[in-house]
C-alpha cells in the first residue's frame, strides 16, 4: 500500500554482516480524501483532495480508482486536470460522481504528471463503495402497536438483532418476525394492519420469555447484498392473540 511517507529498503554491509535498512522516502504528493474507512454511497457526489508534498515542474493530475486493493487494476476518473498550484501544501479536488461499483476494497490514486518523473499518491486504507446500512420503523396509519424494535442495523458480515415485546400479552408463546421484498399497508379488521408484501425473504420465530424476545439473523459477509432492500414485521402469537406490531424497513449495507 502506498502511504504519505514511502520506505527505500537498502542492503549495507556493517562489521562482516548484512544488515537491511529502511530509509523514509517522501511522497511527492498525498491523497487527503478519501483516505481509508470511509463509505461512498453510488451516485452521490464526493470531493477527492490531494497535496503537493515536493513541488515540481507540473504538467497536469490524473485520477484512478480502484475497486481491487491498492495494487489495482486501476479506473481512470479523470485525466490531464489542470495543474493548478504546485506550491508545497497546496490542495486540489475534484468533485467525484461515485460509481454503481460495489466494493470494500476502494483506493483512490492520484498521478502527479510532471516534464521529468511522475510521482502517485494512493489513499492509506481502504474505503468502501455501496449502501449505508438502514433499519428505518415505519407503521402505516398508526393502529399497531410499536412493538418491534431493531437493535442494530444489517451490515454485511453481521448479524441483524431486532426485538419482539409482548408485555402487554403474559399468554404469548413465541413471537415472529417476517421479512418480505416490499413494503405494504393492508388492513386485516380485529388484528391491525399488515405491513410487509411478498415474496418471502425469510423468517425467524422465537420462544417467548419476558417481556421480550431477541431475534438474531446472519448477514452474509457478501458484496452483491450490498443494497438490497427489504421490509419486516413483528407478530405476536399464542394465548389467543395475534398482534401484528409496527415494520421495520432494512437496507444492507456497510
């Protein structure tokens, strides 16, 4: 990975023995932004910032990304960007259109172009490209009761934790919770309104005990699930009751 501060190795030999040395070396020039952890969202737009470290005789920038790790393969962003300032400290940008490229593995790179030898600049760590993850309550026209929460959100590589109350119903012996492609609001008459439409994702029930149940699901560690949407709902059963509770909309994301 390349870094604001590159390291020469050199071979010296000391007092009969070999010893290998790291020298620092300079960068010529330094990503500012993005420059590690941060999550671009597709289509949204993004300020890319660089610096000039040791001045040069300048002809132009060029931009690349990544979607690979910082040894590429590379894609241009833009190319022959006016120079601008070659004053050491100064900043440039480029406002970016941030690509449908779904990935946690994004570096961005810049190429100082110069009349002798260019220098490159590339992001410290890896950024990501796709959807923030969301659990977002929704509940109709208000008549179900607010009886399911989400604990965290849908990240790829966890697990989503949402929870069913039934404190209000002592006789219920498990809760539901279903998760559909598609919001809805369909009216059922003595239960309440039901919130999700098909088709099924999946689902998950739970002995109730308490007042409230935990329900747990894995999120596949798996980009192409990044952005898939879908829409949940807590049920509680048993006792004689069927209680439809408020939906949760889900987005997966980072």
């Amino acid at each position: 990975m390349t870094v604001s501060t590159r390291r020469m190795r050199r071979v010296m030999r000391w007092g009969g023995a070999w010893a290998l040395l790291a020298t620092p070396l300079a960068a010529h020039t330094d990503i500012l932004l993005p420059n590690g952890g941060e999550v671009l969202v597709p289509g949204s737009m993004y300020t890319i910032e660089w610096t000039v470290v040791i001045a040069h005789n300048q002809n132009n920038w060029d931009l690349w990304y990544s979607t690979e790790g910082a040894g590429g393969p590379w894609i241009p962003i833009a190319t022959d960007l006016p120079p601008g300032s070659a004053t050491v400290g100064s900043v440039h940008s480029y406002d970016w259109t941030v690509p449908d490229t779904p990935s946690d593995n994004v570096f961005v790179r810049v190429r100082m172009d110069n009349t002798g030898t260019d220098y490159f600049g590339v992001s410290d760590d890896a950024l990501f490209i796709g959807e923030l993850a969301e659990a977002t309550p929704r509940n109709g026209s208000g008549v179900n009761n607010l009886c399911f929460t989400s604990l965290t959100v849908p990240r790829l590589g966890t697990s989503w934790d949402a929870q069913v109350a039934h404190s209000q119903h002592p006789g219920a012996t498990f809760t539901l919770i279903l998760v559909y492609a598609a919001p809805a609001t369909v009216p059922i008459p003595g239960v309440g309104e039901l919130l999700v439409s098909g088709p099924l994702r999946f689902s998950s029930a739970v002995a109730s005990s308490g007042t409230a149940d935990t329900h747990s699901t894995s999120v596949p560690n798996n980009i192409s699930f990044v952005g898939v949407t879908a829409s949940s709902q807590g049920i509680v059963l048993g006792g004689g009751v069927l209680e439809l509770c408020n939906a949760i909309d889900l987005v997966v994301g980072f």
